[in-house]
C-alpha cells in the first residue's frame, strides 16, 4: 500500500524555486520576441496585467487546496464544487494544456541549439526529451532539485541583465543601434505604436508566458508542509512577476529599440549581442536553452501526476495509477513522453509554425485549467462560509476579482478568433472538449469513469 502513495519529498526550497520556474520559461525568453513585435513598449502592460490575473487564480488555488487535507490537485475540488463531469474534463484539459507546453519548449530547444549548430530542429528536441524522461524516472527529489538548480540559472541570468542595464543605462552605453535610454520606450513611435490592435494582440503570447505558474497546486501531494509553503510560494509571485518580466523586458526595451528586435528569437540573446560581447550572447543562449528543458521538465512532471490522478479516482485507464519502487508514476510519465514526441514531429513538418501553433491552443486550454479554479472558488465561497470563514489563506476580493479576471479571459479569447494567427487553433481546440465530453457521457454510461473517491 505504502508504494502507492507519491512521496513528500519537495521541501520548501524546492517549492519556491518550482514557484519561480513556473513564473519564468519560454514564454519570457521566446515568446516575448513576438510579443514585443506585436505590442512594442506596451509589452511591459500586458505582462504587467496578465501576471495580475494569474496571481488572483493562484490566490484562489491556494485558498482552495488548504481548506481540505485530501485535495492533491484542482480536479479534486472542481468535482466537489462543480460536479463530476468538471473534474475529468479539467484534468485531461490540464493534460493537454503541459502536453503542448512541452511540445513548445522541446521546439524551442531545437531552435536555440541551431544558434552553435547547423542541424534540424527535431534532432536535440529528441535527445533533450530523452534525458528529461530517464532522469524523472528515477525520484520525485530528483524532479526537485533539477528545478532547484533551473530555476536558479533562471534567477541568476536575469538578475545579471537587469544589473548590466542598469549599469549601461546609467553611463549612457552606446550600441550599433544607438543609445541605451529609457527614450527608447517612447521615441519610436511611442509606448502603443502598433495601436490597440497591436497590444491586445500580445496577451495571448503573455498568457502563455505565465503557464505553468499553478504547478505548485499540482506539486502539492509532494509536498512537505503545504501549509506552510504553498502560501509562501504564492505570495511572493507579485514581485517576481514585477522584477522577473516588467523588470527585465524594461531593460531590453531600453538597451535595444522595440523594432529591432527579431520576433524569431529571444531578446536576451540578441540583446547581449549589440552590447558586443558576443561570449555574453552565447552563455545567454545556453541559459535559454536551459530555461526551455527546465519547462518541458515541468511538463513531465505535471502531466503524469495528473494522469495519476485522474486514473487514480478511476477517469482513466488504471495502469496510469500504478507507480514504480520509486514511487514514480512510470506509465503515465512514458506515456506523456511519447505524445510530447510530436512536438518533435512538428519540428520537422513546420518548423516555423510550430512554436505559435501548440502556445496558442496551450493558452486555450489554460484559460479552461485557470476558469475552473475560480468558478470553482466562487462556489466554495457560497457553499461552504464555514471553511471560508476559518480560512487562513483567504483569497482577496472574492467574488469580485473572479469575476473580473473570468471577463478577462473571454475578452482575450475573442481578441485571439479575431486574429488571424491565432485564429484557427481557436477554432480547433473545442474539438478537444468535445471528444472529452463524449467520453464523459459514454463512461459514465458503462460506468468505467466513475469517480472513487
């Protein structure tokens, strides 16, 4: 029995720094190449609004998962608070939502790996993948300190960008497209110089920047003390979402005007490129390069406890509840392995669509995963006053911020049907939903996914 039931092994320094992995990947250090593109200097606004956002979900998550012992995951409180049929769709959503993150960053790092080497991005996306996968078979400490140690690089790389812009800022540093100066936000063409179509059109890029930020809610079942050091977590991703993106975008934008930037790749690399210390550029891009591994990291990580536990209350095949001697959930990691490997496969079929094509239909299927906590929070506010009033951890603002934060999120979602290269990802990924809801209906018919709990 005892070989059933994961490990607490993620301590409170694991925590914090998962905490800051999710708040730092390749959304920031890839995607904000095209997001700087489309939204220019106001870039900084809509990373700054985003992060608000999600920091009211995580509120909300926190709240949640410490008003019962027993949840290990959101999918057990959407059951209780919206019904069966919200916890299977929710977590094979959330399933899906790491799978294509994943895929992202294994894209991403078969493209920061043509930066030293001529070679097809599939090539190291494979061998990446294959590292990641021997290594999380082996204990969830592991998983721990290896984000320990990425996230650190994360830390360490950004907080050296802020300090060398500040340092070039201050003594007027010249570069081969003119002046560092905090001029540059507005002198070319000012904070909004795409207009309004071009800064909202940047908030599904800056969505999918802070995807993965709820994994401390997954890590939860692993985690010693979650009283303790879930709130921590939580509380401190405010200030790194001011200091980690505001900060470092603000430094990039005035080192190197917005429309010189390439949408293709990342900042901090090209960044470090125009100072003239092309070593600089290169240790950078290994940082990056990293960041993408620590996400997809992530991504196998997440996904397979999910599978775990979705198979574990019987929404799902019973051979992903079982887990190896350490205390591994083996077949549900392989087998989201295996469907990552497609982002492989789209390496090599588009390799220049493939990044936007999985970090449009991942920030769908968030807005889903980040929905679900706070209807699911509403209802636990009107349902059950007795757990809100003994709360410990409320979330601030409830109900008014979930509203708000859910209009937020349809707004965005209309801006992504208007665009037309977000378009047809929107219009596809209700399939997902759909087969799910049929699969809903059809085991609950034959009984194969009711829910033990």
């Amino acid at each position: 029995m005892e070989q059933q039931e994961l490990k607490r092994d993620l301590k409170n320094r694991h925590v914090q720094l998962i905490a800051i992995g999710g708040t730092i990947g390749t959304g920031l250090f890839l995607g904000s190449g095209k997001a700087i593109q489309l939204a220019g200097p106001s870039i900084l606004l809509s990373y700054l609004i985003i992060g608000m956002a999600v920091f009211f979900v995580m509120r909300a998550l926190g709240e949640l998962l410490l008003s019962n012992a027993g949840y290990q995951s959101f999918t057990d409180f959407a059951v209780d608070y919206i019904g069966p049929w919200a916890g299977f769709v929710t977590g094979w959503t959330y399933w899906f939502c790491w799978i294509m993150v994943a895929m992202a960053d294994i894209i991403a790092v078969g493209m920061y790996v043509q930066y030293w080497l001529d070679i097809p991005q599939w090539i190291p996306a494979v061998i990446c993948l294959l590292i990641l996968l021997a290594l999380n078979l082996l204990t969830v400490k592991l998983f721990g300190e290896l984000e320990f140690w990425f996230a650190l690089i994360k830390v360490i790389t950004i907080i050296a960008l802020i300090v060398v812009g500040i340092i070039l800022l201050v003594i007027g540093f010249q570069t081969d497209t003119g002046t560092v100066s905090v001029k540059n936000l507005w002198e070319y063409g000012g904070l909004f110089p795409n207009g309004a179509s071009g800064f909202l059109l940047s908030f599904q890029m800056a969505v999918f920047a802070y995807v993965g930020v709820e994994l401390v809610g997954v890590s939860a079942a692993e985690t010693a003390d979650p009283r303790k050091n879930i709130p921590s977590a939580i509380n401190k991703i405010p200030m790194r979402i001011l200091f980690f993106y505001v900060g470092a975008l603000f430094v990039i934008l005035c080192i190197n005007p917005w429309n010189q930037l390439n949408a293709s790749s990342s900042p901090f690399v090209q960044v470090f490129g125009l100072v003239g210390i092309p070593v600089a550029a290169g240790i950078i891009n290994f940082v990056v390069l990293t960041s993408a591994a620590s996400a997809c990291n992530s991504g196998l990580f997440s996904t397979s406890r999910i599978l775990y536990n979705v198979s574990k209350h019987k929404q799902g095949p019973a051979a992903f509840a079982k887990l190896n001697k350490n205390h591994v959930p083996s077949n549900a990691l392989l087998t989201s392995a295996v469907v990552v490997s497609i982002g492989a496969l789209l390496s090599k079929l588009v390799p220049e669509q493939a990044f936007n094509i999985v970090t449009t239909i991942s920030a769908i299927c968030f807005f889903w995963v980040w929905s679900i906590i706070l209807i699911s929070h509403i209802r636990y506010s009107k349902t059950r006053p007795d757990l809100r009033r003994k709360s410990t951890f409320k979330a601030p603002f409830t109900p008014f911020m979930n509203y708000v934060v859910l209009a937020l999120f349809v707004v965005i979602l209309i801006i992504m049907l208007f665009a037309e290269a977000t378009r047809l990802s929107v219009l596809m990924t209700p399939l997902w939903f759909a087969l799910l809801f049929v699969m809903y209906v059809y085991g609950r018919r034959n009984n194969t996914f009711e829910r033990k709990d």
